[in-house]
C-alpha cells in the first residue's frame, strides 16, 4: 500500500523558502543588532571632531565581526533546513520552520519578534556606551592594564590629568592604531602569565614621536617667555626651617620673531640636537651633535673617553621627551613627596626633624604593599611616641608612601629618572657638564646657571622680600658646592649623602 501526498500540500512544501527557520532567524536578528552598531559607530567616526583610536577596533572590527557571525549563523540555517528538507521529505520536512497557523508557534514569534527588536535597540545603546567607555581613563588604567597601577595613580595627580590615557600612547591614525594593538597583545599576554617586567622599563622605546602627540596641544611656534617658578624647600635640621627660591625659568628668549634662546633652544626648527646615549634609560650621553640647518654646519661634542663615531640607528633627534620624559606619570621622590605635604600642611612641621624622620619611614629596606603601612607606624612611634600630632602624622606618611612608592611593582622615583631639571637626577648635566668637547676644545657650559635660570630671591624671612632683576648666585644652604660634584651626587631623593 503506497501514500502519496496531495498536489496541493506538495506545491505548499515546495514554495516554503527554506529561509523561514528559527536558526536563520536567530541569526537575522544577530546579524541586524550588528549592523545597527556598524551604522552609529561609522555615524560617529565621520561626525566627531576628535577621533578615539579604540573606535577603529570596535567599528571595523567587533561590530563587523559579530555581523560576519549573524550571516553565518543565517545561511547555516538554511543549509541545515535544505538538508533536512530532502532528507526527511516523506515525514517531517519543515522541523525548524516558523509556522504562522500554528498558535503556540505564533505565540512564540510574537514573543521572539519583540525581544529581536529590544535587542537591536540595545545594540546600538550598547555600541554608544562601549565606544564611551573605551575613552576612559578606568578602561586603560584599571581593566586593560591592571597592572600599571603605579602608572595610574601618578597620572591622576599629574598636569595631564585629563587627558585621556590613548591620546598620548596610540594618539590617531590606523598605522599608529595597529602598532598599539599589537604592543597590546603582548603586553596582555604577559600580564595574564604574570611574567610583565617589574618594574615596566623606560623609556618606550615604541612610544610615538612627541610632534605626533604633544604638539596637538602644546603648541611649539607659540612664544612664551619666561616663567616665575617658587620652589619651597625645608632643611633636614630639627626646626624644618624652610628655604624658598623664586626664579624665572628663561623658557623662551626676546620676542616670536627674534633668535631663539632660552631652554627650548633645544627644539629651535632652525636647529637639530642629536645625541647617543650609552645606556637604557638615555642618562649616559658621551655624544651629541648640533646642526645649524640654516647653513648646513654642525658641532659635534664628545667625552674624552668616547672615541670614534655612533651607528646611524642609535642616534636620537632630541625632542620634547628627552627632558619632558615624564609628563604624565612622575614618581616624585621621597624628599619632594614629605615636602610638599609640609608647604602644604598636611605634615605638621611642628615635630622636630620631620623631613628627615618621614623620609627615613618611607625609605625603609624590605617594606611590601602589605606590611608598609605597618612598619611606617611603628617607626614614627618610636620618633615620636609622645607627640599630639602623632596620629595625624602616620597617616598622612603613609599616604604619601602608598601613592609614590610601590614596592611590589619596584617602582618608584630611583628607577624612573625625571630628567627636568638638575637636582635628584643628571638631567640637564647629562650633556651640559663642561666634559663634552668639540675637536676644537669647545664645551658645553655647565656653570652658566642664568642661561636656563634668573635667581630672584632666595632664603627665609627678610630675604624673600626684596627681588634681584639681574638675577643672584645660588647660595648653598649648608655650605658652599664642591665644583667637581653634581646636584644629584648628594641629592639622591631620599635620606641625602
């Protein structure tokens, strides 16, 4: 006995798209919520003014790849629906399809439709909130480096405080975009074995070029003249008397037009600086040359010990990162931290030698995350047990430890060289140290302090009250300076040599 099946039912099966399948479907509604989010994320690509390097990898690839995905799921399903057609023709030809005149399956449609629908909305909310997120600070300090909370904390008390973490480290551009990746994958692979260096090393030797970064802001033709800067300075002797130099940092010499001078000489476009370093963190500097690109002529200085002529390769053009090196995340040392808080009043000077003791706290030999906090209670209360201010002293150390030491990462300011100025570190004196001579016999002048500084006043009390114009000698407190010493020879950021 033979079945056949009607003509009417057999043309019926026959015109039943073998789109119509939930897997097609789930995949449609995947597929349309992805190009929701491709649609506002390009939208918001053109239309912004400044651009987000993390929009590039959400735009033209999340979004895309989740679409790849929804059209893949679409004809999967209606492969499989195809297969199973032909394979089970006789029995039960449409098992996936979505059957209208059936009312449990129309219930479920209308239920499936609206939750399609709340889901494409919501792609394309939660596409605008991603790209949002990913600008953040909290995105690339606290979820993708976690590790590099040293690095965060000293950004958020920075200058830069509020400029945003990718402007600075991939900035714009798919070529600076695709490098930042990729430096990204490493760095997440090494931070999920937990193998990242520790501390990180400095400087970036993939760090992108400062006229990239800097210079959309900073704004390298405009004049600035001079600026007044007042460092306030506590002696480490039992009365914390203080000692203030006011001076005026000759940034830029005479007028827009005029011959450049001053500190930013070094970045005059009508002069090139380059030099070799013969270390990691560019603090040894036995070569440099000087191009007068109006006239083609060059002077190259040279240490006595160096001989013969660098490679190519290692030559660096100076820039603005060679002296700013850390614009954004300083590792301010232990003297500066305990001093500032004094200037401040959040460290009561009233306790005798508290320079010195806070310093000795915070610099004590084997302290970790977990047992600073501990140690440096301790050895405040054996200083000063008796001392009404005590309380408010440990924690007020212990703050300034935990954000500018950190001892688990090995960072802080000894292995992070701030290279403005002359005081903990070389600095300035990495070149201008009267040992790098031309062939002639020239040399970089060290002792000339008024080319790059204009002492107006200096001292306590009376001495602040009245102002040199032509500018005074430096006047070591305690003594006067051995010339054949440094700065930071004695200077060391912490208890002082």
């Amino acid at each position: 006995m033979s079945t056949s099946i009607p003509p009417s039912t057999a043309a019926s099966e026959k015109s039943r798209s073998i789109l119509n399948n939930w897997i097609s479907a789930v995949g449609g509604v995947l597929a349309g919520g992805a190009f929701m989010s491709f649609a506002l994320l390009v939208w918001i690509d053109f239309t912004r003014r400044d651009s987000n390097p993390y929009l590039g990898i959400f735009t033209y690839i999340v979004a895309p790849g989740f679409l790849i995905a929804g059209l893949a799921i679409f004809f999967f399903g209606a492969w499989a629906q195809r297969r199973w057609q032909i394979k089970h023709a006789a029995t039960k030809p449409d098992k996936w399809r979505l059957d209208f005149s059936d009312r449990k399956q129309r219930r479920a449609i209308v239920l499936f439709g609206t939750g399609a629908a709340i889901f494409i909305l919501l792609s394309a909310f939660g596409s605008y909130q991603t790209f949002e997120y990913s600008e953040s600070t909290q995105f690339c300090g606290e979820v993708c480096h976690r590790a590099m909370n040293p690095e965060l904390v000293a950004y958020k008390r920075g200058a830069h405080a509020r400029v945003d973490c990718v402007e600075c480290h991939v900035g714009s551009g798919a070529q600076w975009f695709i490098k930042a990746k990729i430096n990204g994958t490493h760095q997440l692979i090494a931070y999920t074995l937990n193998n990242y260096k520790r501390p990180i090393g400095t400087p970036l030797k993939n760090l992108r070029p400062a006229q990239d970064t800097c210079e959309k802001c900073h704004w390298p033709e405009k004049f600035h003249g001079n600026i007044d800067a007042d460092n306030s300075h506590f002696l480490s002797d039992k009365k914390n008397t203080p000692y203030h130099i006011r001076m005026l940092m000759r940034v830029n010499e005479g007028q827009p037009d005029s011959p450049a001078g001053g500190i930013h000489w070094h970045v005059n476009p009508d002069s090139r600086v380059e030099y070799y370093a013969a270390d990691e963190k560019r603090q040894d500097i036995p070569w440099m040359r000087v191009t007068n690109l109006k006239d083609g002529t060059s002077r190259v200085y040279r240490t006595e010990a160096f001989k013969g002529e660098p490679a190519a390769a290692q030559i660096r053009v100076m820039d603005c990162m060679d002296c700013h090196n850390r614009p954004a995340h300083v590792f301010p040392t232990a003297n500066t931290t305990v001093e500032r808080a004094m200037a401040a009043g959040t460290l009561s000077t009233k306790l005798p030698a508290i320079k010195r003791v806070a310093v000795q706290a915070m610099t004590q030999s084997g302290m970790t995350d977990a047992d600073a906090a501990g140690k440096i209670a301790t050895f405040l209360q054996g200083k000063y047990a008796s001392a009404p201010e005590l309380a408010d002293t440990i924690a007020e150390v212990q703050r300034l430890y935990a954000t500018t030491i950190f001892p688990d990462r090995k960072a802080d300011w000894t292995v992070y060289p701030n290279n403005i100025g002359h005081k903990d570190w070389l600095g300035c004196f990495r070149c201008h140290d009267e040992k790098h001579k031309t062939a002639k016999g020239e040399s970089v002048k060290a002792n000339d302090c008024k080319s790059c500084h204009i002492i107006l006043a200096q001292g306590s009390g009376p001495a602040l009250e009245t102002l040199s114009a032509k500018g005074l000698d430096f006047k070591h407190p305690g003594g006067d300076l051995d010339p054949e010493l440094t700065c930071s020879d004695c200077h060391n950021g912490g208890i002082q040599k």
